[in-house]
C-alpha cells in the first residue's frame, strides 16, 4: 500500500516521535505491514521538480494513493486562498493539495492533534485561520466537509496526540493495511478506539496517591497532581501510562501534569497548565465519568486513611518513607 505522507503547519514533532518507534521500528513496520512511504517532505530523496510530479501524478489518480497522512494543521488564511502556507516549487498551497490528496486516497490519516483538530497552530488567535482535517477544535467541519469520507468508507482518522505515540500510528497503518479498522473502531471524535478507550489514569505510577489524596504541590514532588497541578489523566484518553513511550516514559513518569494533548482544543485551558482550576477550594476537573458529591466524599474518607509513607513521599521529591515490611502472624 502506498503512503503519501504531507507536513502542514506545525513542528514536525510527530514525524520525530514515529522515528523513535522502536517494536517495530519504522522500516519493520512499513515492510511488515507491506506499506511503502511514496513520498515523505522529511525521509524521501525525491524533492523539487520531482516531487511535485509525484504529487501531480497522485492527484490525477496515475499512482494509487493508498494512504494520505497529514501531520499538521492546515493554513485556510489570507481570506480562505490558503496562500500563507504554499508546497515550495508547486505553485499551489497546502490547502488545495490536501484537498485534491485526500478525495483520491483510500483513507485518509490526521497525524497528531494539529492535523486532527487545529491544535496548538490554532491557538492564540489563529492568525493563519488554521483547522484540523476534519474538525476545527471540537466542531465537525475542518479543511474538508464533517460528512467527508475516504474512498475507503472512513472518515478522517484522528491519531491525536502532540506530539502523538509512535506505535498508535503505527498501529493504525498495520489495520489499515489489514483491512481491520472500521467505523465503530472509531470514537466520536474518529480516535482509534484500542488507544481512546483508556485513560492516561490508567497505569499511572502515582496511583496509590491519587487513591489517598495524598497531593504534590510543586512539579518536582511524587505526588498525586490533579488537586494542585492541573492533572487531567482521568479525563484524557490514551494508553500512554499502559505502553510506555520508548517503554518507559510518560508524562506522569516524567513528573509533568497530563494535559490531555488527544483532545481537541487542549491547547488553550484557559488557565496555566500547571495549576488545578477550583470553586470553594474544589477542583473544577474532576473525573468525567463521577458525580461531584461520591468524589468529595470519597476524597474525605481518602485523605483521613492515608499512610504516613504517603503523606511524607507526597510532598518530596524522593522516597522518604519505605514500604513497612509486613509483620508475622503470631
């Protein structure tokens, strides 16, 4: 299956992260899955006048298109023309190539949430008039129409996240090559459910503490960050703490708050990402899925019953308190 893979407007983060892919690393994964990059801004050797043929021949339908993925926002500014953001040495800017791309490939693949849903191109006044493929923020309708649908049945695939796991787009080539992804393997946000239909929450190494209540109050602590550092991990989805980036890292692990970076419009909170937004000392962003009164009074009984390892290890940047050995029976 041919890939054609185009950059718009945003940071190349996700290429970067799908270099970083590593079982299987992104040559495995292409041979393994029978798919091949017919051209890559960043990878390919083809570039100038002959990348531009390639590009006109899969337009005009002379090479099957298999697969178009687009990482990036794409820029609708001046005035709708989308001249802000041209394919150097075409003549055409990326707005009208992802257009005529797109109505000719199989399936269509927003890679990373810029590309997905507008994100963090978008912020800040979008002074470009940047949207996502087929969403702008949470709104169906983006670059191309909410009822688009690849020649494949499919609407847009958001493999949202910024920048996004490598082994979810990985994932998602290897099904789309099976013929094994399909709409209800889609969230309403057209996420592949098999990363979506987990939250960050789960497999988070700060855990126990979230369970006690037991808080970190400053980004270098081993506590729980949702009462005070703005944590979202039980609201956001993705698998990130389940498989590990590179098979060790996450956000949580890593000490930083989640964000969650696969929603649309994360990237403007409307407040820092660092601080927990509350109403009478209660946080704002409780657990989607729990009514406001069961949390606070579980949180009351939590925080009654925490162990003194946890208070202590809460608040340091480094075990204090080691697990007691357990007693005997006598």
């Amino acid at each position: 299956m041919n890939v054609l893979w185009l950059q718009a407007a945003g940071c190349g983060g996700c290429t970067m992260s799908l270099l970083c892919a590593e079982s299987p690393s992104l040559p495995d994964l292409m041979v393994g899955a029978g798919l091949r990059f017919l051209w890559h801004p960043s990878l390919s050797v083809e570039t100038g006048a002959e990348a531009g043929a390639l590009l006109d021949r899969a337009a005009e339908g002379e090479i099957p298109l298999d697969i178009l993925c687009v990482e990036g926002a794409v820029a609708r500014g001046p005035n709708g023309t989308g001249r802000y953001q041209m394919l150097s040495g075409t003549g055409r800017s990326m707005l009208d190539w992802v257009d005529r791309l797109a109505h000719r490939a199989e399936h269509v693949v927003a890679v990373g949430s810029c590309a997905a849903f507008g994100g963090v191109t978008s912020a800040g006044g979008n002074p470009s008039d940047a949207a996502g493929l087929q969403f702008e923020g949470a709104h169906p309708g983006g670059i191309l129409a909410a009822d688009f649908r690849g020649r494949g049945g499919l609407p847009v695939i958001n493999v949202a996240g910024c920048p996004t796991h490598p082994d979810w787009v990985g994932e998602t080539l290897m099904l789309l090559a099976a013929g094994a992804l399909g709409p209800a393997d889609l969230d309403d946000f057209a996420r592949p459910r098999f990363y979506a239909e987990h939250l960050v929450h789960h497999g988070c190494p700060r855990n126990e503490f979230y369970e006690y209540k037991a808080s970190a109050t400053t980004l270098c602590e081993m506590g729980c960050m949702m009462e005070h550092l703005g944590c979202v991990g039980t609201q956001a989805v993705g698998d990130c703490n389940i498989r590990p980036w590179n098979g060790q890292g996450s956000c949580t692990r890593a000490g930083y708050p989640c964000i969650s970076c696969t929603a649309p419009e994360f990237e403007e909170p409307r407040h820092a990402f660092t601080a927990t937004p509350k109403v009478a000392g209660i946080p704002v962003g409780l657990p989607a899925d729990m009514p406001k009164a069961w949390f606070m009074a579980l949180a009351s009984l939590s925080k009654a019953a925490t162990p003194e390892r946890l208070s202590r290890n809460a608040v340091s940047d480094r075990v204090e308190v080691l697990p007691g050995p357990r007693k005997p029976r006598t």
